[in-house]
C-alpha cells in the first residue's frame, strides 16, 4: 500500500492556491480573503501537520487555519514558554 503525505490529504489540495496566496505581490489579505481561507482549514483532516509546517516554513499566506500574523504570535508564545521553562 502507498503511503500518502499529509500534504496530499489536505483539504486545499483541490482548492486553487490563490485562495490560500490571493496576493502574492502585495502581502495584504483582504477579512473575505482570509475568511474564505480559513474556513477551508478548518474541515481540513490534516490541519494540525499543515500548522506545525506552516510555523517553521511558511513566512506567507494561510496555512493551518492561521495567517501568518498569527502563526508569528504563535511562535513567540512558544518561545517564551521555552523561554520560561529553561529559567525554572
């Protein structure tokens, strides 16, 4: 049996990229843009692989359910929490 990757059981892998890049040259998204995203992420069966990817590799765009203001945010919590674990 082929083993597949989560990327190809995601749900965006029918949906055109734009969705997810709906402005590669202008990083702005527009709240319909990244609410249209989101809401694909959110049925997906592998959103929690895409995030964890998404966090260490992807600067742009939405990935796992967040933008990427969010997934900084994400990341700098992370690091105050082994930030803070490391001075206990």
């Amino acid at each position: 049996m082929t083993r597949l990757r989560w990327d190809e059981l995601a749900a965006c892998a029918t949906v055109d990229p734009k969705v997810f890049f709906p402005l590669a040259e202008d990083t702005r998204m527009s709240v319909s843009e990244i609410e249209l995203a989101k809401a694909v992420c959110e049925s997906c069966p592998v959103r929690a692989q895409c995030l964890e990817y998404a966090l260490r590799a992807l600067p742009y765009g939405i990935a796992g359910g967040l933008t990427p203001v969010e997934r900084r945010q994400v990341n700098a919590e992370r690091r105050s929490a082994e930030h803070g674990r490391g001075a206990a």
